[in-house]
C-alpha cells in the first residue's frame, strides 16, 4: 500500500512539475528562448502524459494546440480516484479521513466525456469510488463498450462493500475486451454462465470476488494466455485445475476451500497461498515445472503427489520414486511440531520433494484433543533417510520459534542430517533474551553438524499484517516466502 501512495505521489509530484516547465517553456519562448519540451517528438510526450494522473495529464491541453493534439491521442490512463468536483466533503473510512463526492452525476458526466472525446488507446481504466445505481447500468455499459474499442489493457472495477448481490455484477461488455491483459475485480459477483472473449488476457485478480467452482473452470478454459491468477473467496469449495498457461496460481482467504486438484498444469510455476486447503485434501497429478508450494498446513488429512496417496490415518505410506515432485525447491509450511499426525505429515512431504533446497517452516502452538505428544520426541530419532536433506536442503528458516521440544528435535535433526546445509535461521519473539538464545545454542548440539558450511542465526522476528505476511502474486521475487524481520 505504502508503494502504491509513494507511486500516485510521484506521479502528483510529477505531473506538477511537467505542466509547470511546460508552462516556463511556453513563457520563454515569448521572450526569445527555446521551449525545450515542446519540441520533443509526439512519441516521447506522449510517454510522459502517460507519467502523469489523468487530471495532470488533462491539463496539459490547455498549455498550447500541440500539447491538446498529444494528450488526445496518447494513450489514456483513467482512474476516477483523480476526479474529484468542487463539492466534497471530508469522510472518516477505517479511521482515515477521505474526500468523498456529493456530485455523482459530475463524475459520471466527466468519465463519459473523457472516454467520448479522446481519441487515442486506453491503457489503464480504474473505478474505485463510482458507486452505481439500478439507473447506472446502461451508462457503465457504454463505458466498457468504449474501452473495447479502443483496445484497453488493464481494468481495475470496485464496488463498495455495502452493494447487495445485485448491484455486484460485472457488466457483460468487460468481457469482449479482446485486447485486455490485466483485470482486478473487488467485491463482485463473477457470473458463471458469462461469455467470455478474454483471449490476451495474463493477470487475474478476483479480490473478495465470488465465483462458484463451475465459473472457475470457464475462467481457466476459455483465458488460454492467462498467466497469473489470484483468487480470494470464502465461498469456493474446489480448485481444480486444468490450464496449459498458468504460472502462478495464488488462494487467500479461501476458508471454505475442500479441495485442491492439480491436474494439469505443465507451465505452473508457482502454488501459493494462505493454509491451502486448510483441513481436507491436496492432490498433485501434473505440474512438471511446479518449483515454488505453500503455505500448506499441516493439519491436512490427505496429500496425493501422482499415485502416491499419504493420509494422517495410515501409521506408513511408500512413495512411488515415479511420482515424486523433482521441480520443487521451495517449500513452506505451518506445522504443530508437538503434534505427532502433523509431524508425519511434513516428514511426508519432504520425502515427495527429493530436490528441495529452501524450507520454511512457521511454528503452530495450538493444541487440540487430536494433538497428542505420543512418538513426537523421538520420532526424528528414528525416520528413515530423506533425499532431500541428505543431498539437496540448503536453507532453512523456522518461524516464531518457542524453543519446545518438537521445535527443538526438528532444528537438531535438520543439523546433524543436512550435509550441504549453509543457513538455519530461527526466528524467535522479541521476549527472548540473550541467556535463551545462548542456552537453545547448547541444545542445539551445533558442533555435530553434518555441513562444515552450516551457520546458524537466532533473530527478532517482525510482527507483520497479516496481509504484509502473504506470500508476493508475481515473478518479480526470488523468494515469495522470504518476509522481512527486524
């Protein structure tokens, strides 16, 4: 959120200075100077209006007729965050005070006569506080005509948390958008039985979007392009997916999720999410190129990985060596270490991955009737040999660390095993002084280290927003699971 402001405030900042020095240029030319910015070519003015908010940009036009030539055909960045009328007034929202518009029919008005008179493409068009009325449709429509025409490539729509269900469904035209390649949709209802004509489209974000499993398929089917897809949905029971060009897959808030079927998806390269599929089942049929996975919880009943099925119920499961997830390298999982069904469930998971070379591991410290210490504190004692530890695991973190005994057992099993191991960091409540971290050293037992190359960290870990903790909806981090600490 904090870069979003930063952003929209450079831009502001600007845009200011752009149509001030553009004004100085003007002014200088009547007095016998050169006005340097006005005599750039079309293309690279056009490139900075598109810098520029719409109302910056907007204003532009009125410095001179070359200027109002190149903001007419330039391509078109709206968001109606920028156009406020005169009369407003100051509303508190989630105790910030947000100028809010008593002049509906002013922006409705100005969005209309920006997309009817401008002539060039649309590359952004954003609605954020236009709230709709029954009355209200037909003008969106047009709206979403228009920008079909002129090849729009991003659309961000939100509606207010207070619309009922019939006011939170998308207008038909948004989906004969040919040339759309990226679409946020908040708070809306995605329509099952829409046709859709998304073609080009890479980037999908459904945020507190409903859409029912069946619409979900049409989605996946008919984006043939699509690239990245985010889905947060507390209503969704099942995933099941089928995409020949997803790479990133990533379910927030999905409370309700019963299960999550990979079956095939040759391009995925990232699974991500909060506590996937948080009680049920995860099944793995085809994700050859699948590198990055979590946050899996370990409170899941059944994992399948190809014909390998593996359930909590079973005291031993065999992994088939045919169906193993040789791609993964990155894993992330919350576990009850003192939970015995828990523990079998992650030391499952690691003998799925041979490859794995990075694990994260966030602590659970809720205890249930189901969460018996029974086998806990020796089972790492007496398990078998694990590929990926013994060849493979390099770096481990372990998050909100208590020092407990199933913590503790995890952290020198991972020492004494992990022969290429460079880095386990720990990460443990500011509450804990330098006397804990020096004893849980000792405990540790780091001199039986398999790796020479091992270094162990003790640090203060960051209480984050829950939000600021989820992993990132892109390609642009090594680590999507990597959060900052202090």
């Amino acid at each position: 959120m904090e870069e979003k402001h930063a952003t929209k405030k450079s831009r502001t900042d600007h845009g200011s200075c752009v149509t001030a020095a553009a004004a100085s240029g003007l002014t200088g030319r009547r007095k016998g100077h050169v006005d340097v910015i006005s005599g750039l070519p079309d293309c690279l003015l056009g490139i900075i209006l598109s810098l520029l908010p719409t109302k910056e940009a907007a204003r532009t036009s009125l410095l001179s007729s070359r200027w109002r030539r190149v903001w007419n055909t330039s391509p078109l960045y709206l968001s109606d965050d920028c156009i406020w009328s005169k009369k407003i007034f100051a509303r508190r929202i989630f105790g910030r005070v947000t100028p809010w518009s008593r002049d509906k029919r002013w922006r409705f008005h100005t969005i209309s006569h920006i997309l009817g008179s401008h002539r060039g493409s649309v590359q952004r068009f954003s609605l954020i506080h236009t709230r709709f009325l029954d009355h209200d449709l037909s003008v969106a429509e047009g709206w979403f005509c228009i920008l079909a025409q002129k090849h729009v490539q991003e659309i961000e729509l939100r509606f207010p948390n207070d619309y009922s269900p019939a006011q939170r469904w998308i207008p038909a035209f948004l989906f004969a958008c040919e040339s759309l390649k990226k679409l946020s949709l908040h708070n809306c209802l995605f329509p099952a039985e829409a046709s859709l004509n998304l073609i080009n489209l890479l980037e999908l974000d459904l945020h507190e979007t409903e859409v029912k499993d069946k619409g979900l398929r049409k989605i996946l089917s008919c984006c043939t392009a699509l690239q990245l897809l985010s889905i947060e949905d507390r209503s969704l029971h099942r995933i099941h997916l089928r995409s020949r060009s997803l790479r990133v897959l990533r379910v927030i808030d999905c409370f309700d999720l019963k299960e999550l079927f990979i079956e095939d998806a040759p391009n995925l390269q990232r699974l991500l999410g909060s506590s996937l599929a948080r009680k049920e089942c995860v099944k793995i049929v085809s994700a050859p190129k699948l590198e990055m996975l979590g946050i899996l919880t370990m409170k899941i009943r059944r994992i399948e990985v190809g014909t390998s099925v593996f359930e909590t119920s079973k005291e031993r499961t065999d992994v088939s060596l045919s169906t193993l997830e040789h791609s993964v390298k990155i894993l992330s999982v919350v576990v009850n270490l003192g939970a015995h069904e828990e523990v079998k469930m992650l030391a499952y998971l690691l003998r799925c991955f041979p490859c794995l070379e990075k694990l994260h591991i966030q602590c659970s410290h809720n205890i249930d009737g189901n969460s018996a210490n029974n086998g806990v504190l020796d089972y790492w004692e007496q398990i078998d040999s694990i590929d990926c530890v013994d060849h493979h695991l390099k770096i481990v973190k372990i998050t909100m660390y208590d020092g407990l005994v199933g913590e503790l057992n995890l952290a020198k099993y991972l020492i004494a095993k992990a022969r290429v191991l460079t880095t386990l960091r720990i990460e443990c409540e500011s509450k804990f002084g330098k006397r804990w971290t020096s004893k849980q050293r000792s405990l540790l037992r780091f001199q039986d280290r398999a790796s020479l190359d091992a270094q162990i960290t003790f640090v203060k870990y960051k209480t984050l927003f829950w939000r600021d903790s989820l992993p990132k909806f892109d390609l642009s981090s090594a680590d999507p699971f990597d959060i900052g600490t202090c």
